[in-house]
C-alpha cells in the first residue's frame, strides 16, 4: 500500500481518520493518489508562501519567494497538483512559467531582428546618398508654426514605451514635423525598411510579462485611488505581493536600446537630406523647408535622449545595474549626436546670414569645451554608481567589474570624445567670411558672361565655385576654402556638392539660357 505521510512514512491504513488533526487529513489528487497535508504541505513548501508558528500553524501569508518555482506535482505520478489549498503556489509558479515563456519569445525576435539591422547598416551609405537627391518640395507649414509640443508630448506619453512609430509614416511626417505630403511620401518610400524594423522593435518594447499584466489588471479594477479598497490592494502589494520579476527586463532595455541605435541610423540619413539642402540661398521658402528638416533630425536625437532615461529607469527599478549603467550611457552619446547637429546647424546658420564672425567661432569653442567636461563628470558618476550597484569582495571582483564598464560603457564615451575633438578641430579652422551683396553677386555673375546656365556650384559646407567650359565636372579638386572634396567625374558631380540655384536664378535672369547638357538640366 502507498505511503500517505512522508514525514512518519504511515499508509493510508495507519491513519486515525477519527483524530481532528488538521495534519492527518487527507488530500485526494486528481488521479486518485492520496496524501496527508501535513505532507503535501511540505511538498509544496507552503512555508515559503505563509508564516508559521513553531505548532506549525499558518498565521498569516508572507512574501513568496524570489527564485524562479516549478508548479508542485504529485509526489507519485508527477501529475499537477491543482487542490485550492496550495493555490497560491500553483498560481505564482504558473506566473513564473509564463514569464519565462515571455522572455523566451522576446529574446527570439531581438534574435532574429539582428540580420535586418546589418543589412540597413550596409545600406547607409546609398541610402544617405538618396536622401540627398530628394525632389525640394515646398513645406505648407512655416517653422514658427510647427506645433512641437504636440510630438515631444507624444514622447512622455507612456514611461515605458519608446517613441511611437506614428511619427516617423508618411502623414507623420506632414502632421508633426510639417513637410509636404509628396516629400513625405518620398521620404517614407526611402526609408520604409527602417520604419518596418522600429516597428517590430517597438513590438517587443511593449511587450509585459504575466506579473506585470496581473499587477496592472489589479490597479485597473480600482478606480479611485484613494479609496479604501485601493489602499487595502496597496498595503496587500506592498506587504505579501509578488516580488517584482525581471525576466524579461532585459530584452525590453534591448529593445529601447535598438531602437536608439535604428534612430541614430535614421539622424544620418535625415542628416543627409539636410546636407543636400542649399545654404546660401536667401529664399524664405527655401530656408524655411531646410529649418523644418534639420528641426526633425534634432527631435530624433531628443527621442533617443528621452528614450534612454526610460530604459535607464526601467533597469534601476529591477536592479538590473548593468542595463542601467549600458542606457545611461547610450544617453549619453545622443546628447552629442543632439548637440553636434545642432552646433553644426548654428554656424551654417550664421554663415548663411554672413554673420560668422571671430566672437561666434570662439562661442561655439567654448560651448564645446563645457559640453565635454560635463560629460566627463557625468562619466565618472555612472562609473561610481555602476560599481556601488555590484559590491565587490575582492580586488580581483572590483577588477572585473572594472574591465566590464570600460568594455561596454566607457569605450563609447571614448568614441564620443574623438569625434568631439574632430567637431572642435572643424570650427575651430573655419575662415570668418564678410557676406556678400546680392548686388556683388549679380556682377560675378555677369563677370563670367555665361551664354547657358549650369555652371554655379557649392562645396558641402556652402562655399561656391565655378566649372566653367561646358559647366560639367571633369576633374576632382579640394574647395580652397575648407578643403571639401570638389567637381567629380565625367560631368557627374560628386554626391556632396549641390547647385548653386541662387547665382543660377541670378544668370535666368540676366538672360542666361537653359543648358543644353543633361547634367545641367535642373539649373
């Protein structure tokens, strides 16, 4: 006969079923198998979950524990132990299962993600390429009037989701960033694989576990928030709820993570548009139309900003210090990716206004200058953080842990600082010009004497040249201005150089024919 008390290993036989102790009842399972509960009890671990006297009564529930539970099974046949009694057990470890179910899949789609994000980062250069090539439509909406409160809301909207996909589709790009719709048609077409990849990362970004559904399934049957029953479900969390689980805090940190860098991507080739727009031209439009792009390309780097604080907070709350420490400093590089494209913006700016002078350059310096000892303050207090998060019992530990920030966190600041010191370089070599009449510029215009138009062109950083003869590039050289990489190659222009349109417009209207060369067409 099968034993029923584990503990005094007594059949079923031995049992006095005329005795009124709770630990001698007995429990019938689904298949028939019976126990004592002073035995399943203990198979189950029911003291894990309530507390209990030295008579071995329970006297109240406790917090369950922290580790990962399998559900309890028969002791006989490994069947499923379902008795209400041991309800509380069976439902944490079923939560367990689910999570890591969650996990599992979260983990195989950021898998799976990998190959599609090399294959953009492969494509980056043709696509930048194209975005530079983009037909120059009209915006409908004027900078003053762009209403960027409405998608900087739309980032602090949810503090656990990353920046909505809405904002980057065709009508995104009209709604919140005030483009035309053919543009934006254009530019989605352009960068519709990209968009495809946010959007599966958004998926798993917003994916919950079973805990963190049932904790919100809980607060969402309770209205108001201080009622009693409210602060009852509070107190009830706060003392014998689930600990928080962080299964699947990973792969959601990754996916913020991913996403940040897929905007990195997507700054680059917005950066390219903006590259490709003229900068010298004194048109209202058409500085408008290039205002409205380089104010797009800078709200990327501030979703990556706002984005990486989430994540950072989202890993501190599961103690997951190494995330915390890898988004903080991810943080970290989109603040100079911002703060780069907007000091480049600034003295192209001025340039363009011909108000580029020696007190600018030295402000821009010095704006470097305290951006880079802010950064390297900021450095050293995710450092300390980082290892006061994991104590260290030895010096061999404390190294390790040291290796590791320098290996993932501190290597990309080191990045971060060569570039700073390239941006540093750049301005600090500018040659401050006087601007130039548009009355001066009509009579180089009319100096050269041109009979066709196409001969006007301008370096990456907005400096004008000439190609004269047939006005197609034959020959490469370097902008004698900034050194840029000038002219090209079998009357194909090289991709960085652009019309410029204001000296064309200039020679239209001094009488100047349309060329009869295909590479002149659009002058």
């Amino acid at each position: 006969m099968d034993i029923v008390d584990f503990l005094m290993q007594r059949t079923l036989a031995e049992i006095d079923l005329e005795l009124n102790e709770m630990s001698d009842c007995l429990i019938t399972l689904r298949r028939g198998h019976i126990f004592t509960v002073e035995t399943l009890d203990g198979h189950c671990h029911m003291s894990d979950y309530y507390e209990v006297d030295p008579y071995q009564s329970y006297l109240a529930m406790k917090s369950p524990p922290v580790d990962f539970q399998l559900p309890p099974t028969c002791p006989t046949c490994r069947s499923p132990i379902t008795a209400r009694r041991y309800g509380r057990v069976v439902k944490r470890a079923n939560l367990d299962i689910l999570e890591q179910n969650v996990a599992s899949n979260m983990a195989k789609r950021l898998e799976d993600l990998g190959p599609a994000l090399r294959t953009i980062a492969d494509e980056l250069p043709g696509l930048k390429e194209k975005a530079k090539k983009l037909k120059y439509e009209e915006a409908p909406l004027l900078i003053d009037n762009l209403s960027t409160d409405l998608r900087t809301n739309l980032l602090g909207e949810k503090a656990k989701e990353i920046m909505p996909h809405a904002i980057l589709t065709r009508n995104g790009m009209t709604k919140y960033h005030g483009l035309s719709n053919a543009e934006g048609k254009e530019w989605f077409i352009l960068i519709h694989g990209l968009f495809n990849l946010y959007k599966q990362m958004e998926f798993i970004a917003r994916t919950r576990s079973s805990h963190e559904l049932t904790r919100l399934g809980d607060g969402s049957v309770v209205g108001n928030m201080n009622a009693p029953k409210q602060q009852a479900m509070d107190n009830v969390h706060k003392n014998i709820g689930q600990p928080p689980h962080k299964a699947d805090v990973r792969y959601h940190v990754e996916a913020f993570l991913l996403s940040v860098e897929l905007r990195f991507m997507l700054g680059e080739i917005a950066g390219s548009r903006v590259e490709g727009l003229t900068i010298t031209s004194n048109d209202d439009k058409v500085i408008n139309h290039h205002r409205l792009w380089a104010s797009f390309v800078e709200f990327l780097y501030h979703s990556c900003e706002v984005d990486c604080q989430k994540a950072t907070t989202i890993a501190e709350s599961s103690s997951s210090s190494r995330l915390a420490a890898r988004s903080t400093i991810q943080g970290l590089c989109a603040s100079f990716e911002r703060f780069r494209f907007s000091l480049l913006q600034k003295r192209k700016e001025h340039i363009r206004a011909g108000a580029f002078n020696l007190s600018l350059r030295d402000e821009l310096l010095q704006g470097i200058h305290d951006r880079v000892e802010a950064w390297n303050v900021h450095l050293e207090k995710v450092e300390d953080a980082y290892l006061r998060s994991r104590p260290s019992k030895t010096m061999r530990e404390l190294l390790e842990e040291r290796q590791w920030f320098k290996d993932n966190c501190r290597v990309k600041v080191e990045r971060v600082f060569r570039e700073v010191q390239e941006l540093e370089k750049h301005v600090s070599q500018d040659t401050i010009y006087q601007p130039v009449s548009l009355q001066e510029k009509a009579d180089i215009v009319k100096a050269f004497n041109f009979s066709h138009r196409g001969h006007f062109y301008n370096c990456p950083n907005g400096h004008t040249f000439v190609i004269a003869d047939c006005g197609g590039a034959m020959d490469a050289s370097n902008c004698p201005e900034c050194g840029a990489v000038i002219g090209g190659s079998n009357h194909t222009l090289v991709s960085s150089n652009t019309r410029a349109l204001e000296f064309e417009e200039i020679a239209r209207g001094q009488g100047a024919e349309a060329s009869p060369w295909a590479w002149a067409a659009a002058a």
